[in-house]
C-alpha cells in the first residue's frame, strides 16, 4: 500500500507539471530577443534649442522607462543632448562627437528661431549618412519631405504645404468653386500650389463642388510692389484668393490690395499662418493656425514615445545591431538604422498633440488647426477647427458660419465671384442651328435677323466677318434678354466641336488630356460661353459646365432612298419566275388539247353554205397554238377557231383564264412600278451589315465629335468603330453631301441634324430608332457664376413653348415635309428605264420577224432553183417519152401502110382483109360494115373524115395521141379534136404512097 500510494503521488506531481507547462505564458520573442541578441540600453540623441527643452527631454525618457506598455523588460533608454547651435558646421561636428559617438538610435532635433532650419538640416544629413533616424519637432519647411536629401527625417509637425488640404476643405464648406492662387516662387510655395490641384482632383470626385483655379499668381520673395498681379487679378471672375506668402511678403501684397479695393466688400481672403501673423492683416480675412505649433514639450515627448514604440516593435520582431559610433567610418551601413525608420513611419499613436501618424515621406498627418477670423486691431478669433474624427479616423472641418466677420464687416458669406456682363462667346456652323454668310464687299451690317459672327485666325489674327442666324442664334438673342447680358460672338477657330488628345505630362508619367476646338477654348478661358448644337457628355462635362438641355435628342443614321432598281426585264417583276413558266407551258398545253378534241370529235367538221359545197376543214395544231396566244394577250381572231362544242368550253375556260391572268398582272405591274416607295436601306444600328461591316457598305462619322466619343465608349461598337474611324469625316457638311452623291451609304450622326436634312430634300431618309440619346446644351466655363441663370431661362422657355417655336421655324419646316409627303403619295411617273424592257421585246419581235423572212426568202430562193432543176428534167423526159412514142407511131403506121397496100394489090377479095382489121381496130362501129364495102361513103367522105388526121403545119413535130375512148386502141397523129365518134380512116392511094414525111 505504501508503494502505491508513492506512485500515486509521483503520478500527480507529473501531471501538475504538464499542467502548469500548458497554463504557463510563452515567453515572448522580445525577452528571447532581450536575452540573447538585442541590446538592453539605447541611448536617444536630443539636439534642442534651449534648456528647457532639455530638460523635459530628460525627464520624458526616465518617466518613459516605467512605461511598461512601450518599453519591455530589461530595456533602458537614455538621454544623449547637446544644444542647437546658430552654425551649422559646429552643429555637426557636435552630433559626431558626443552623439554618434555614443551609439544613440534616434535623434530628437528642434530648430534655432533665428537661425532658421540650416542646423535642423544639417543634423539631418549627419545623421542621414549613417542611416540614424532623426524626428524634428519644429521644422515646417517642404524640403525636408524629400527622401532623396534627408533619407532618415520625419517630424510630429506637418509641412506648410499641407495647409492646401485645410484649404480645400473650407471651400467645400463655403461652396467655392473657383479661386485664385497666390503664392511665392520658392519650393514651399510651389509645393503648396502642387498639393492642392492634386488632392483636388483625387479626393474631390464631384465636378459641381471641386475647387478649381482660375488664376494663379506667382511671386518673389521679398518683393517691393504687388500691383502688377493686381491688375490681372481684377480682370478675373474668382474673388476667393488663396495665399501662402511669409510674413513680411504679405504685409506687401495686403497693402497693395487695400489700395485696390482689393480687401473690401465681395473678396474673400484665405491665407495661410506666416500672411496671418503680418501686422496689416485686413479684417474679415480667414486663416490657419496649427494647434501645439509652438509646444516643443508636447512634440518632445510624442516623438520619444514614437521612437519607444517602433523600436518596442522593432525588438519583438527582429534583431537590432548596435548603432554606429564613429563619424571618420564612411563604410558605415547601419541596416538597422533603415529598418528602425520605416518601422517609425507606421507608427499611429495618440500623444498630447494629437493624433501622430505620419505619410510616406515621414511628415506628420492628423495634425489640428484653428479656423482664425481676423477682426479690427488684429484680433484674432477662433471660428472653426479641423481635427481628428477618432470615430471615423479622418479629419473634420467644423466652422462656425455666424461667428465669421468677412472683409467689409459684412455677416453675409461674400459670393466669391464677380459675374460679368458682357460676354465672349463662341459658335459653329451647324444648319438648322447655325447658318453662317459671308458679308459682302459692299454689305457693313448684318440683316436684322442676323449676329455678326467674325472668324479668327489663329494662324495671322485675322479676322473674317460673317453673319450668323438660325436656331441658336434666335435663343441667344432671347436669352441675353432675359437674362441682362452683352455678348461678342465668333466662330470656332478650327471649325471643329473640339476632342481631347492625351499628352505626356512634362516630367511626369501621367497622360492628360488636351481638348481643341470649342471645348478647347472654353477649358483654356479664352471665351465664356459656346451656344451651340453642343452635345453633353461624360467627357466634356468632367472638364466644362452645360446648362440643362436646350433641345433632347439622340443619334440616328442618315442614308439615301434606295431607288428602285429598273431593269431591262422590270416588266416581268409583277410574277413570279415560276408563275412565268406555268403560263407559258399552260397556253401551249392547252392549245395542244384544243386540236386533240376538234381533231378527234365527230362533230368537228360540218358543210358550209356557199356553193362550193366543199367541207370545213378540222383546227390544226398551228391555228391551236394561234387560238391560245390570242386569246391571253388579248388579240382578234380572224380565223382557226375550235368548231366541235367541247374544244369551244375549253376555250371558253382559257379565256376566263387569260382575263384573270391579264387583270393580276396589270394590278401587280402598277404596284410594282408605279404605286410603290422603297423602304430604307437599313434597319438602324443593330442592322448585321453595321456591325460586321461589308466592303460595299460604307459609314461615318465626324471625326472627334461627340457621336465619336460615343463609338469609342461602347464595347460592343468597337468592331463597327475600328472600321467606321478611317472613314470619319471632319465636317457633318462633307458627310451629307457624300450620302446625296451616293459614296457614302450610312452618316451617323446627331438626329436633329439628320432629320432636318431628310425633310429638306426627300431623297435622304433616316433609318431605324435613336440612340445614345442625350441632348444639346449651352457650355460654359467650370464654375461659371452664369450656369443657374441660364438653366433656369431655358427651363422657362420649355414651359412658354418658345422652344417648340423654334422646332417648327428651323428643325421641321413644315411646308417641306408637306411636300415630301404629297410626293410620296403621288405615283411614279413612268419613263424609259422602267419600261426599257418593253420597247427592247418589241425590237426584238421585229428583229426576230426580219430574221425570218429573211430565212423564208432564201429557203424560197432554194426551192425555186431546186423547182427549176425538177421542171428540166421533167420536160427532158417528157420529150423524151414523146420521141418514143412518134417511133412508135412511125412504126405502126408504115404497117399499116404495108399492109393497106397488100391488100389493094391482092388478087382475092377486095374487102377481106380490110374489113378484118377494121373490126379489130374498132370493135365498136356504129354500123356494121359488111366485106363488100370497106370505105364506106364517097370520095369526099373520105377526104373529110381524113383531113383532121393529118400531119400539122409543116415544121412542127407530129403529136400522138393515144384516144381515151373505147374503140380507138391506137394512137392518132396531128392535133386532137373534140370528142367525136371514132370512125376508121379512109385512105387515097395517092396518100399512102408517100410516108417519107413521117420518118424522123
């Protein structure tokens, strides 16, 4: 038992120590720091200006080392002090041998009041050598804030410099938006002015209540006479001046200005704490006073409380090495040194003179000042404060308006601004906004309704005199009256709106922006107003003011009627390439049919009436095909028509076919070339032939306007500007006459031009809905006291409908658009381009008809000779059957003859063999011959009935005639007779005893 409990024991003290290892607090890394590498003393260098300032150094850093929260454990501070001395030299070799010497960290540094900031500077680059970090407490001046000479310094006062934020912050207050500058040419003064258009610009992000600077007067210390700058400083509108001058610079510029009248009534003078200590100070002048600016025991402890913390931070996070000790090493490199001052840069503490923090040039931010109002004998009185906000960690300006005396003795808050009267204002010409003429030789005035408007040129400063009227010129005319002013009025120099260029900054990495043209003028102040067709946009209005728009609009595209396109075959466009065919093939379908029925039909033919009895022959396919053609183009019929009923119904059905036909096409033929009016070419922006431009649609712009400017903002228009940028004009002018010759397809531009355009002439049209819509507005200079007045004139003249007055005189010109209308309802009159092609078929026809009876003539020539050559050979051949037959003939008479004259010779019967071959020769003899009587009839008988049978007249070749009638086999010489009984010759023996005229 007694063994276990021991265990048991043993058990719980182990655990207790693992217990306690968890519990314990780790040892942090400063005490690790502490106890190996990093010192244990530091010793902080003071050079001060007088005694009691050392002596609360001293005591600031023994209280310090009971300050557990900024000094760790086993740390010690110590103080290392010599005092300011009035030569620089001797101020430096006192820091190398009883400063550096000792190895101090830091060195607290003030300044000789009369000796000024050389030994603070020269402290400065001592210590900078050797990368010892040094804060001053009373040295103001700018050129401290350069890390390129005083690589170590910061200091718990800020610069004079950053007064210009102070200053700022009252305008905004006082809702000042344009002052002038005044200031001293040295490196604070430069730097006061530099520090306030800078943080201008980057702070102050509204346009309406930023600051900006009308003028700005430079000057040189210790100067004698300020009334050179006073001249200038009357002439310009601003009466809020801006000062930073020292103290005896001022009491100069104050004199100067009382003599003026410079300091009275109306002006407001804001300066800075040097000009408001001088002992002629106006009353009612504003300025600043730093708080705690003379309390170097306040700036002695923030700055050794600054220093413990950086290095508390300092220990915690890294090893520091010891500082130098001896000024002859120039190899000297004390890293440490670099890394303790940046670690002071961060610092953000609150000490007894505020909020210390510092920027990244080692000067103080957070630092208060007093608001002070100067009343009679130079009383000074505190109307106001800018301090620290620690719940929204920012300065606050806070200012008691009803304390404020301002210059006069006036409670009122001056204007700040002398509005002048008369003006210098600048024009364009823009029609319908601004017609410009120029004025004749003999002409020495402009008409009543007309403004003299000369044109300088920049180039010989001449001047160019030339009326101008118009839209915009009838609003200045009524809005000078309304509200009291003069004016000089002149053209745009460069003829252009104006468009920013980027240019390098001089000695500076930045672009800025550099405008011409209108805007060009109005931003440089060489003119106060631009009445003007002048677009407001973002661009233009971040660097010029615009009154309330004057006329709203938006951006649209100008192109030219397409006309319709006439060709050659423009007849036909009332049908269809398909209807065409089914026509054509339908009249010869159906004059097929119309022969098939009346050729096939029973009732097809049928007798005519006259006396010729004959029958009426069936319709052939030629007058079928005739039939149909005739029937659709309307033409008379002579002949060919169907005769059998059912060919007659289809014919019928083909006429109603052919009216039908022959109605639509004439309707459609007057619709398609008289009656109808193209559309637009376009459909507006969105159109695809826009956005992916083709090679033959080309579109522009003016170049550097604010439609330009638009192109270049939008993202989705960028592949259309990239085309559309080499095409941009530089007049609207040159545009539109281009868009009227047709080398330009699309104009984008302002609507309000583009619509007065398309009502005057009613060959230009504007295509699809606006957009990029904005509006026209009157520009005047940043902060020009004349904005409100003329916004709130042309918000009247909306409400009287003068404007809407002068829409309709200039803009809409109604009587144009009147007769633009009427010519759209008037038809097209008709001329030879549209009906070109009519005229070409009718030649054609002629042509054609020409070509075939030209055919027809040589076919004819060709079957005449081939007739000829039939007709040669037919009569060869008949005459050469002919020779045939009289040898025939020839033959079978001289048998004849043989035989007659056997038989007169024989001894036997006279009439046997005669009466045998008479009947066989004539088988049908009216009578019956008997054998006793051959040769019936006498002698004269004989004679006559042989007479006819005789050879012709002598000469002529005998004919045979081979009789057609029954009774007569053989052939007959001589002439034929009318037809007569055939009887057998007779012969005489004298007769046939000579046949030698028959022998061919």
């Amino acid at each position: 038992m007694a063994d276990g409990g021991f265990v048991y024991c043993w058990l719980l003290f182990g655990l207790a120590i693992i217990l306690l290892a968890i519990l314990a607090p780790p040892i942090d890394a400063a005490q690790r720091h502490t106890a190996s590498d990093n010192p244990s003393t530091y010793n902080i260098g003071g050079v001060l200006s007088n005694s009691d300032s050392e002596e609360h150094f001293s005591t600031t850093i023994k209280h310090l080392n009971f300050d557990q929260q900024y000094v760790p454990r086993k740390v010690t501070y110590y103080d290392k002090t010599i005092r300011m001395d009035k030569n620089p030299i001797k101020t430096v070799f006192n820091v190398c041998d009883k400063l550096i010497e000792n190895r101090v960290y830091a060195v607290v540094v003030s300044h000789e009041q009369t000796s000024g900031d050389l030994s603070p500077a020269a402290v400065s680059y001592t210590s900078g050598f050797y990368s010892i970090p040094v804060i001053g407490i009373s040295s103001r001046d700018a050129a401290f804030s350069d890390k390129n000479i005083h690589v170590s310094f910061l200091r718990t006062v800020p610069p004079y410099y950053h007064q210009a934020d102070v200053w700022l912050e009252m305008l905004s207050h006082f809702a000042y938006t344009k002052v002038i500058i005044i200031h001293s040419s040295d490196t604070d003064g430069r730097a006061i002015l530099g520090r306030f258009q800078t943080t201008s610009q980057t702070y102050y992000d509204d346009v309406d209540v930023r600051a900006t600077v009308e003028l700005i007067v430079e000057f040189e210390p210790k100067l004698e006479s300020f009334t050179e700058h006073l001249i200038d400083m009357k002439t310009a509108q601003s009466r809020v001046y801006l000062m930073y001058a020292s103290t005896e610079d001022a009491q100069v510029i104050f004199r100067d200005a009382g003599e003026y009248n410079m300091t009275g009534e109306g002006h407001v003078w804001i300066v800075t704490e040097q000009a408001l200590f001088s002992n002629n100070t106006p009353d009612g002048v504003l300025g600043l006073q730093l708080e705690h600016a003379h309390s170097d025991k306040g700036h002695i402890r923030d700055s050794v409380y600054v220093l413990a913390s950086a290095i508390k931070e300092m220990i915690s996070n890294e090893t520091i090495a010891e500082a130098p000790k001896d000024c002859g090493d120039s190899a000297v490199n004390w890293e440490s040194g670099k890394r303790l001052f940046q670690y002071l840069k961060s610092r953000n503490i609150t000490g007894e003179t505020g909020q210390v923090a510092f920027d990244d040039n080692g000067d103080r931010i957070y630092a208060g000042y007093d608001v002070i109002n100067i009343r009679e004998q130079q009383k000074k009185h505190v109307v106001g404060k800018f301090s620290y906000d620690s719940m929204r960690a920012k300065m606050r300006m806070k200012i008691n308006d009803s304390e404020i005396i301002w210059p006069g003795k006036q409670r009122r808050k001056p204007e700040g601004i002398m509005i002048p009267t008369h003006l210098k204002l600048l024009t364009i010409e823009e029609k319908p906004f601004v017609y410009v003429r120029r004025m004749g030789d003999d002409e020495f005035r402009c008409e009543p309704d007309e403004r003299p408007c000369p044109l300088f040129n920049n180039s010989d400063a001449t001047a160019n005199e030339f009326c101008c009227r118009g839209y915009c010129i009838d609003l200045l005319i009524e809005l000078s009256k309304r509200i009291n002013f003069t004016y000089d009025l002149a053209l745009s120099p460069d003829g252009q709106f104006g468009h920013y260029i980027l240019r390098n900054n001089t000695g500076a990495m930045t672009l800025r922006k550099e405008w011409t043209g209108l805007i060009g003028e109005l931003v440089n102040e060489r003119a106060d107003m631009i009445v003007a067709p002048l677009t407001i946009n973002p661009e233009r209005a971040e660097y010029i003011e615009f009154s309330k728009p004057f006329k709203y609009q938006g951006i649209t595209i100008l192109e030219k009627k397409p006309s319709r396109s006439s060709t050659l075959v423009s007849f036909l466009q009332p049908f269809s390439n398909t209807l065409w065919i089914l026509v054509m093939v339908s009249v010869h379908v159906v004059a097929l049919v119309l022969y098939l029925l009346d050729r096939f039909s029973p009732f097809g033919r049928f007798k005519l009436s006259h006396s010729d009895s004959n029958e009426e022959k069936a319709l052939n396919l030629s007058s079928a095909v005739w039939f149909a053609w005739g029937v659709l183009l309307n033409s008379g019929i002579g002949e060919g028509t169907p005769r059998s009923f059912s060919a007659r119904v289809l014919g019928m059905v083909w006429a109603g076919f052919a009216m039908i036909i022959v109605a639509s096409y004439t309707a459609n033929l007057a619709a398609f070339l008289v009656l109808e009016r193209p559309k637009t070419k376009l459909s507006g922006i969105n159109d695809a032939r826009l956005r992916n431009t083709m090679e033959n649609l080309t579109c522009a712009t003016v170049k550097g306007s604010s439609v330009d400017m638009y192109f270049r903002r939008q993202v989705e228009l960028s592949n259309m500007y990239r085309t559309m940028e080499a095409n941009n004009y530089a007049t609207a002018e040159q545009a539109i006459q281009d868009v009227k010759k047709g080398k330009l397809m699309a104009f984008i531009w302002d609507s309000s031009r583009l619509e007065y355009e398309a009502s005057k002439d009613c060959e230009l049209v504007t295509a699809g809905e606006l957009f990029g819509r904005s509006g026209y507005g009157i520009g005047l200079q940043k902060g020009s006291p004349w904005t409100d007045a003329v916004t709130l004139a042309i918000l009247e003249f909306h409400e009287s409908g003068f404007m809407e007055k002068l829409d309709k005189q200039w803009i809409f010109h109604g009587h144009v658009q009147q007769n633009c209308e009427l010519f759209e309802k008037t038809p097209n009159t008709l001329g030879l381009k549209n009906m070109a092609g009519v005229f070409i078929l009718v030649g054609v026809g002629i042509a054609g008809g020409v070509g075939l009876i030209i055919i027809e003539v040589i076919y004819k020539k060709h079957q005449v000779k081939k007739q000829k050559r039939l007709d040669i050979a037919r009569h060869a051949a008949d005459k050469w059957r002919g020779t045939i037959e009289k040898r025939k003939t020839i033959r079978a008479s001289l048998a004849m003859q043989r035989q007659y004259n056997v038989g007169l010779n024989s001894t036997h019967a006279p009439g046997t063999i005669s009466l045998a071959v008479d009947k066989r020769r004539y088988p049908r003899l009216g009578q019956r011959l008997g054998p006793e009587r051959a040769w019936p009839g006498d002698a004269a008988d004989v004679l006559r009935i042989r007479r006819p049978y005789e050879l012709g007249k002598p000469g002529q070749s005998p004919k045979v005639m081979a009789a057609n009638q029954p009774g007569m086999p053989m052939p007959m010489l001589g002439k034929t007779r009318p037809q007569q009984s055939a009887l057998p010759p007779r012969y005489s023996p004298g007769y046939t005893s000579d046949v030698s005229h028959l022998v061919v």
